[in-house]
C-alpha cells in the first residue's frame, strides 16, 4: 500500500476515532446541535472554513478555473462580499441565542416561515451533502486506479461521513476542522509553488495557457458574472451552518472575530486552490477532452486537484494533498447533514410534534435523520452531471428563499412577517418550479444584447429567483401593517436579553 493510498483510508479513520472519543462528552440534544455553546475562536475560525471550503470549490471551483481561468474567482468573490456583511451580523446573530435558522425566522416572522425555511434548507443541505460524496467516489477512485469505482467510493463515503456525524453532531465537527484546516493548508502550500517551478516557472505556465485564461472575465460577460457570483453571495448570507456555529460561539465578540479569520482562510484558500488548477490546465491539458479521461467522465476537469496530487507532486506532497481533499469533504459533508437533520429534530418535531419530547428521542431522531439524508443524497446525486451544477442549483435555492428573508430581519424594520412568508415562498417555488418545468421542456431562454441565456440552467437560475423573492418581499411589506416593536428590536441590537 503507498503512502497516497494511506493518506485517504488512514486519515478518515483517526476523524472517527476522534470522533468516537468526543461522542461521550454529549449530554443533551444542544450539545449535539450546537456543542453547548462553548466552541472559542480557534475551532470555530477552523469549522467555519472547513465547512465552507467543500467540493464545490475543491471539484466545482476548480474545474470551472481548469477551463475558464482566473475569472473562476468570480465565482468565490461574491462569498467573500458575503463575509463582510456576516462581519456586521455575527454578534447579532450570536446574542440571540438560537439553534437554528428557522429559529430565527419564526421569532422574526411566524411559524409558517419557520416550515418553508426548513424545506428550503433540507432540500438544498442535502444536495450540498451529495456531492461531498461524489467528490469522495473521485478520491477514492484516482488513488486506487479505478479499483474502487466512483460509485462503490461514493457509498464508501456517503457511510464514513453519516457514521461520523451521527456520533457526536456539532461536538464532533469542531473536533476535527481545525486539524482538517491545517491539513488542507498544507497542501495547497506546498503544492501550488512546487507545480509552478518544476514545470518552468510562471513565464512557462502563462505561455501554456489559453489566451482568455489570464483575462478578467475569461471570455464571459457581465451576465455571467452575476450568474456564478451572486449564488455564493446570497449563500453564505443564508448559511445555515455558519449561523449554527455562530450559536455555538462562547459569545457575541467571539462570533465576529471568528468572521474575520474565516474570510482570511477562504480569501487564501480557495485563491490557492483556482491557482492550483489553472497550472493544472497549462500542465496537464489532455483533462480539457473528456472522452481521453474515461474514469470519471464528462467531470474530468472537476478532478484536476486530484489529478495534480497523483500524478503532478513527489509523493509526500501528494498525499498531503490528497489528505487535504478528504479533510475537505468530510468536513463540509458533516456540516451539510447535521443542519438539516437539526431542522427535523428541532424545527419540525420539537416544535409541532412533541414539544415534551425526551432528550434521547430527539437525540434519536436526529441521528436517524442523519443517515436518511445521507440515502437521499446518494439518489440526489443521479439527477446532475457535475459538481458545479449541483452547487449552483443548491446555492441559489438557498440565496432565494432564505437570504432576503434573513437580510431583512436584520436590517429593515418594516419588512413584516407576510413579506417574510411570500418571499421565502417566492424563492423556494421559483427556483423548483423553474428547474422542474425545464426538464419538462419548458424554454426560459431570453436574449439580452444579441446574446441567449437559459434562465433554467445552473449558471444563471438564481437571477429570476432573487427577483422574484425580493420583490414579493418588498411589496407584501409594504401592503401589510408593520410588526411590532418587539418584534424587530432584538434583531438590531447586540444584546437583546437584555430588553
């Protein structure tokens, strides 16, 4: 067995020893969701990077850098802009002290809010979840030189991540992303300086490139732009995960200082990874013709950061890098199953099922939900053929529905809860109407400019939903009578306890 192929079985299996060992520390149903509030700044600046940092951008990010360029940085740069408002949100969103997002929108809104906004978050999460196991069927597939097929590798993941979160939830997640930042830092820092000068150095790779790979928007337009930025924008103002690890902070400061930290790791971390691939494209072209990669398809670009680590570092390198793929999809894979398995326990049966429910019943459901969302996932994962598809679709579903709504309970005091309800409605039906009935053959094509682009597809979906969404939130407010004083106030100021 090589050192790569050690690296990929042996580092999963020290997360679940530390994961087993953490599991005995849970108590009560909060420690599972949000570890009893009590992550510091450290772990948490650590779990909100590795939660972020997934195989959208590790697959996805990087196979649109492999073929378009430097302009893939537009698609992380609407997350970065995402993170500077979370700055002004996190010790607002942490002196609540809630356990989940529709939390949160039922106190701002009402309890119809609080059902839509878990539809939205389950139906996206496990997508999001989804593809972490594709990304793991790649891993283990390229190590293995196709011994282990994608499919067999994604069930193999799909299980190492349920069995992991299942054990101890959020205890367990914030156990391990500091160790899985460190290793995916690493990697990229080794790899990235490596490539470039065993292969000539930045003069030789520039020269290898195509043209439009160096130019701002490598070939696109400004439509494009908004189409592949605004998605990242709008979901990680809605981030499910990162406002439950706000919850799990020791207190309001901590949760703004740990936005900093984590908008410096994902600045320099997906950065590295786009420049990782975009050597990749200059060393290794042959991923740019599907038909000559047959392992994994028509997604062979999607794996240049895997393809890079097996074939374009010395071994040491490669395999750290390999570790830093598999911190990366654990760890994101994880976050993706445990809000969504929260949202049921918490948000569907706790408040209209059985509000006397025992700790272990909760706790019991949740666990179930896990490995149920885990299932779906893996049939999820027939209905796309890359991961960029996935994420777009999953990230604009959650930018539609829920980002206006939670902007609006933060900073208008006149939105009320029947601008809330119709806008998260909005959001949801517009983005699942719109994809269902373009597989039913409906046209959402316009031309704008003498160009044509397709509303439907992944690239460009989420422009119809936010309209739609913000509009019907601005109207509906506006129509309706305003809220209630004590309704909005604690959503504008630090410390609402103490009211």
């Amino acid at each position: 067995m090589d050192l790569l192929t050690i690296a990929v079985f042996g580092y999963p299996l020290i997360l679940i020893g530390i994961g087993v060992w953490r599991s005995r520390q849970i108590k009560s149903h909060a420690d599972f969701m949000v570890a009893g509030r009590n992550v510091p700044v450290a772990l948490l600046v650590g779990t909100l990077i590795c939660t972020w940092i997934g195989s959208g951008s590790l697959f996805g990010g990087a196979g649109l850098a492999y073929r378009t360029g430097i302009a893939e940085l537009w698609f992380s740069f609407g997350a970065w802009v995402g993170l500077l408002v979370a700055f002004y949100l996190a010790p607002r969103v942490r002196s609540i002290a809630k356990y989940t997002v529709p939390d949160l929108l039922e106190q701002r809104y009402n309890a119809a809010a609080r059902i839509l906004g878990t539809v939205a978050i389950i139906l996206a999460y496990v997508t999001i979840a989804a593809y972490q196991f594709r990304g793991g069927g790649w891993i283990l597939s390229i190590v293995t030189d196709g011994a282990i097929s994608p499919t067999t590798g994604m069930i193999i993941t799909c299980v190492t991540i349920v069995a992991f979160t299942a054990l101890a939830g959020m205890v367990s997640i914030v156990s391990v992303d500091l160790l899985n930042g460190i290793i995916i830092t690493l990697g990229i820092v080794i790899g990235l300086p490596y490539l470039v000068f065993s292969n000539g150095g930045v003069g030789e790779i520039a020269a290898a490139l195509p043209e439009q790979h160096l130019t701002v928007l490598g070939g696109h337009n400004v439509l494009w732009v908004i189409g592949v930025a605004m998605p990242t924008f709008l979901l990680i103002l809605g981030e499910s995960g990162m406002y439950q690890k706000f919850f799990s902070a020791k207190d309001a400061g901590s949760a703004k200082k740990a936005v900093v930290g984590m908008f410096l790791g994902v600045v320099f971390i997906e950065t590295t990874l786009a420049l990782i691939a975009i050597v990749g494209r200059a060393v290794f072209p042959e991923l740019a013709d599907p038909e000559q990669v047959s392992l994994v398809g028509r997604a062979a670009s999607e794996t240049i950061i895997l393809h890079i680590a097996a074939n374009g570092l010395p071994i040491v390198g490669g395999a750290i890098l390999l570790a830093a793929a598999v911190a990366i999809v654990l760890s994101t894979g994880n976050t993706f199953l445990l809000v969504p398995s929260t949202n049921v326990s918490r948000d569907l049966y706790e408040r209209f099922v059985d509000p006397d429910a025992s700790e272990g019943r909760k706790l019991a459901l949740q666990r179930l939900c896990v490995v149920l969302f885990g299932g779906l996932g893996l049939v999820l994962l027939t209905q796309f053929d890359t991961v960029l598809a996935m994420a777009l679709y999953a990230y604009s579903l959650v930018g539609a529905s829920l980002t206006p709504a939670l902007l609006a309970a933060f900073l208008w005091r006149r939105v009320t809860p029947q601008g809330g309800v119709a806008c998260i409605a909005g959001g949801l039906g517009s983005i699942v109407g719109i994809a269902l009935l373009s597989r039913f053959g409906v046209n959402f094509t316009a031309t704008i400019g003498g160009t044509a682009f397709d509303f439907a597809s992944s690239d460009y979906i989420v422009i119809p939903g936010v309209l739609i969404s913000l509009g019907l939130l601005i109207v509906v407010s506006l129509l309706t009578p305003p809220s209630p004083e004590e309704k909005w106030r604690p959503f504008f100021q630090e410390n609402p306890e103490k009211l």
